[in-house]
C-alpha cells in the first residue's frame, strides 16, 4: 500500500481546525504542555534562523555571479523591480484597505504581549543564537558577492554543502514540526478566548490578497505586451497552463517544465526562454512579496501597531534580497523570510507562527503568481536581447 501522502497546506489546516476544536474543552494543564513545546521549538527557530540565512542566502547570491553577463544583470535588475513593484504594489493597496476592515482594538493586539494574557509554558530553555539576524545577512552578503567573483571552487563546496545542511534542517525538522507549533498557538489563542475574531479578519486579509495577485498579474503583462508589442492578454491566457501547474504543486522548479513550453508558446526564442525561465524560478518572487508584507502589515494593523512607508520600503528592499534564498520546498520563502521579520519589524516567534499560518494558506496562489510572471519577465528580456 502507498504511503497516504498529505501537503503541508493540508496538514496546517488540519491544526488550525484541530487547535481552535480541542481548545473549547481542554484544561489549561494539558494546553501547557503544548505550550511549552511552542516555546522549546521558538527557541529552537530564534537558533536557527541566522544559520537559515548564512546556508541559503550565501550560495544563492554567489551563485548569481555565474551565467550569461549583460543578459544575466538585466534578467535578476528586473526580477528584482517586479518584486520590488509587488511590494510597493501591496504597500500603497494595503494601507487603503486594511485600516477600514481591520480594526486595531482586537484581540491579536494582545499577543504582542503574550504574558498578560495566555497560557505561560512549564519551563523554558535558552537557544541563544550565534550570533544576530543583521550580521548574519550582512556576513551572506559579503561572502556570497565575493564567491561571485572569486575563481578557487573549495569556499563554494563548503557553501553547497552548508546549504545542503540547512536545508536538509528545514525539510527534516523545522518543516514537519511546523503544524505541531501552529496547532499549539491556535490552542493557546482559543483556551485564551482571543481566536474567533483572529480566524474572521484573516480570510479578510486572504481575500485582498487574492484580488491583489491578479490585479498584479494583470499589470505585469500590460507593460511586457507595450514593450514587447504583444497581445498582453493572449500572453496571459498562454501562461494559463503554467499557472494552474502551480497551483497544484506549489513549487516554482517543478513548474519549469510547463513554464519553459508556455513561455516559448509566447514566441520567446527558445535560447532566452531556456535562460530566463529557470533564472527567475529562483529569483522573480512577486507572489511571495506580496503575501508576506500584506500579512506583516495586517498583523501590525491588528497589534496597535501602523507600519510607516519608510520602515516598510526598508523591510521590502531586504526582503526581496533574502527570498532568492527560498530553497525549492513548500512554505521555503516564509522560512528565509523570518530573519528580517523578526530584525526589521520585531515579530516574536507567536506573531512568527501566525506569519507562517497565513502564508501557507495562500503558498498556491503565491507560488503561482511568481511562475507566471516569469513569462512575462521572459517577454521583456527577449525583445531586449533582440
């Protein structure tokens, strides 16, 4: 008999419902003990983040430093803009909408202090870091622009294999620890009396997300249709394919294939498609931007708190950086994300799980989003190779 295999999406449902159920009748003893897993695995997750960053962001930017020049530099400045864009985008989208439909007297204002109001756990344990969020990036930065340009192989192996390590880590542990953690903080929240209206104003936050990925699909081919002078609904309509592949495995690489025909279908020349298609599948994540800073401005909207253009331009800026480091897993980007959640707007590892709940609750569409928009990334750059 094959082995029942159940998506991380459904398994973080599967807690969510699990935590807010169990949480109307379980004793606060019992819901300790979850708690205190909650606050070994947070401690745990603070640990590992540093060496999350150094593993994946390290060898994804010395990697950059091989390809094709001109072409290359062109292909990653505009897979950088377009994330940028669909940053700004959900910025300026956000701050008209949020503010009129979720209020900021809630409940989740009090999960910034967790103390005063939920389950304590019944002992903790210290995982102080190697060192913090910034040097980490900083040290990846330095030492991946210099692998781009060094010609000695062996600092590269050692990358490759750190990264190896790293995101063995994430797939092995933090990965299949992740529905235990959220079940945990959606046990905690309901024992506490605060998850009914949390659970309301986040199918809000999903819905606007949802609109905003389409309306950003729908810019994105406008401008390649103009500069490619193209139908930019028929391109859309042939990354269609792509698009719905996506949705269903939830991973940019394994879509390549479907992109790679779609895109060339769009009559990209098949030497630029080739060129193109993978290089964004790792560095174009729009979808992934969006996602992120909606819910990061939506929780701080919903914990007293109202993020200021300058601080968010800050955070996007970076943000667009480390997500290249997104390894090739479900929920991969969110995990590289959580340094600078944690460095540039001080989420907590309770705001954190929260992050991750509502990010792999949209990692279809947002995944679906960034391959999609790899082809109209591929138009560009196409007619500017001509």
């Amino acid at each position: 008999m094959k082995k029942l295999k159940i998506s991380l999406l459904t398994k973080v449902v599967i807690a969510i419902v699990a935590g807010i159920a169990l949480g109307q009748f379980f004793p606060a003893w019992a819901t300790r003990m979850f708690v205190t897993f909650n606050s070994l695995f947070g401690e745990f997750l603070s640990f590992a983040i540093p060496l999350i960053i150094i593993g994946l962001v390290t060898p994804a930017i010395g990697d950059l430093g091989k390809g094709a020049g001109k072409l290359l530099a062109i292909t990653a400045l505009i897979a950088y803009g377009s994330t940028i864009f669909s940053g700004f985008l959900t910025y300026f989208s956000g701050m008209a909408v949020f503010p009129r439909i979720l209020p900021t007297d809630t409940a989740l204002a009090t999960v910034g202090n967790p103390s005063d109001f939920m389950l304590q756990p019944y002992f903790t344990v210290a995982m102080p870091p190697l060192m913090d969020v910034m040097t980490a990036l900083l040290l990846s930065f330095t030492v991946g622009l210099g692998l781009s340009y060094i010609k000695g192989t062996a600092l590269k192996e050692m990358a490759a294999d750190f990264r190896d390590i790293v995101t063995l880590l994430i797939e092995a542990v933090i990965i299949p620890l992740l529905p235990l953690h959220i079940f945990g903080i959606f046990l905690n929240m309901t024992v506490s009396g605060q998850v009914a209206n949390i659970i309301a104003m986040f199918l809000k936050v999903i819905v606007v997300i949802f609109v905003l990925h389409i309306l950003l699909l729908l810019i994105q081919f406008v401008i390649a249709g103009a500069i490619a002078g193209k139908n930019p609904f028929r391109l859309l309509r042939n990354m269609l394919p792509a698009y719905a592949t996506a949705l269903g495995t939830q991973s940019s690489a394994a879509t390549i294939p479907v992109t790679l025909a779609q895109t060339v279908k769009n009559g990209v020349r098949e030497n630029i498609a080739i060129f193109t298609v993978p290089l964004c599948a790792t560095i174009h994540l729009a979808g992934s931007m969006m996602k992120i800073t909606a819910c990061a401005m939506a929780i701080m909207i919903m914990t007293n708190g109202m993020p200021s253009f300058g601080h968010m331009a800050g955070f996007m800026m970076m943000l667009g950086i480390t997500m290249v480091a997104a390894p090739g897993v479900p929920g991969g980007a969110i995990m590289a994300a959580l340094g600078v959640l944690q460095s540039m707007l001080g989420f907590d590892e309770t705001l954190q799980a929260l992050m991750i709940a509502l990010y792999i609750a949209m990692d279809s569409f947002g995944t679906a989003c960034n391959v999609t928009g790899d082809g109209a990334i591929a138009v560009v750059v196409d007619k500017i190779a001509k």
